[in-house]
C-alpha cells in the first residue's frame, strides 16, 4: 500500500495513458466512478502538474435538463460534446474554465465535470498559478482546479486518450494515467449534482461522485 509521497515518488512516465475504451462505454455512471483515483495530469512549458481526481459529476446528454446538449442541441460551445469520448470538453461558466471528459460514441452527447482533484505533482506550480493560497484551496473546485493545472479555452476538444496505434515518447499535453487504485464503494459519497437547481427532477438524480479527502490513506494500491 502506498501513500500520498510515495505517490509523488512514482515514475509517472511508466504508468498507462487511460485507451478510448475506458471512454467510449455507455455508462456514464461507472465512468464517472471509475475516473475517481485516476491521475490527472497536465505537462506545459512551465512544467508538470496534477492531482488524483476526487470529484466527478456526469451528465446524460439530451435528456438531461443539466446538460449542454439537452434536447440534443448543437451549438459552437458545445460541439465537443457530440465528438466520440476520449476528448476534452472544455467551456466557461461565470468566467470559470470549466473542464469535461466526452464519453460515449460519437453523436451521443455524454460528458463528465472534472470537479475536484487531491494536487501531488507540480503543486509549487500550482501555488504559483493560483496565487499561494492554502493547499488544500488549490483545486478544491472545477474552475479552480483547471487554474491550478493551466488549463484554458484552447484545450477544448483536446485527445486525452490513447488509441491503439499510439506512441508517446513524452507526456501529452494533458492526459488520464491509471494509477491501478482499488477505491472501495463505501469511500464514495453519491449526491446530487452542484448548482443545477434548474434542471427540475434532473436536479435530484445523485450524479456527483466524491472521495472524501479523509479517507485517501484507505486507497489501496
């Protein structure tokens, strides 16, 4: 069993980029659940940064008032969104940068809100980026988050997969490594999703996944 340092400690050249079959299945649910634990990672000119993803929410496409693409609405900002999964959906809400991993097949609408990650790599970096303030404030957030790993407008419908012919010889520029975590069900908190009041039954529907951070030293590795 590892923790958190050791984590840190890790070669993270040699762990797997996640394939565009983790992305493509239709359950964006165990998606949404499975992404939790999974390293997120972003390599720029400044420098590497990331986190294990500790937050998640997923929304259903066009029947799903929440959604972007409800009743299957295709627009400039939301293109992405109808792009076979293995990409990222990115778009502001309130000045935020908001960041989306698209799953499903293409013309399926589905997307998952990367709302929260647990920082371990670059996290100097991300002080920078986010001004110094406490650690634990760093990527607490969707659009904090996206700040601290200097992700922008122009990642928006960026490949964050690996397809079977692929060869990297460096980091993407920003990608999901498989750290081969086992998370138990019961460390899962399951609720509705955040600031979709709007979106009447749909509103209900517990589509937000968490890791509570007091239970990361219960992963197993």
């Amino acid at each position: 069993m590892l923790n958190l340092e050791e984590i840190q400690n890790l070669d993270i050249k040699k762990l797997e980029i996640l394939d565009r079959s983790f992305f493509v299945r239709n359950d964006i649910q165990q998606i949404a659940r499975q992404l939790l634990g999974k390293l997120l990672i972003t390599n720029t000119n400044e420098g590497l940064s990331g986190g294990i993803i500790c937050e998640t929410e997923g929304y259903f496409g066009s029947i799903d008032l929440a959604c972007h693409a409800h009743k299957n609405k295709i627009t400039k900002r939301n293109a992405a969104l109808y792009k076979e999964g293995g990409i990222l959906y990115v778009h502001t809400c309130r000045g935020h940068v908001m960041l989306n991993v698209v799953t499903n097949k293409e013309n399926i609408p589905h997307g998952i809100l990367i709302r929260g990650i647990v920082p371990i790599i670059g996290i100097d970096l991300m002080r920078k980026r986010r001004g110094f303030i406490k650690d634990s404030m760093l990527a607490n957030g969707p659009g904090k988050l996206t700040k601290a790993l200097g992700i922008t407008m122009k990642h928006n419908m960026l490949k964050i997969c690996k397809d079977k012919f692929d060869i990297f010889l460096e980091l993407p520029e920003i990608c999901i490594l498989d750290l081969n975590l086992y998370i138990d069900k019961k460390m899962i908190k399951q609720t509705p999703r955040i600031g979709v009041d709007y979106a009447k039954a749909w509103a209900n529907i517990p589509l937000r996944f968490v890791i509570l951070p007091q239970l990361f030293h219960k992963i197993q590795f």
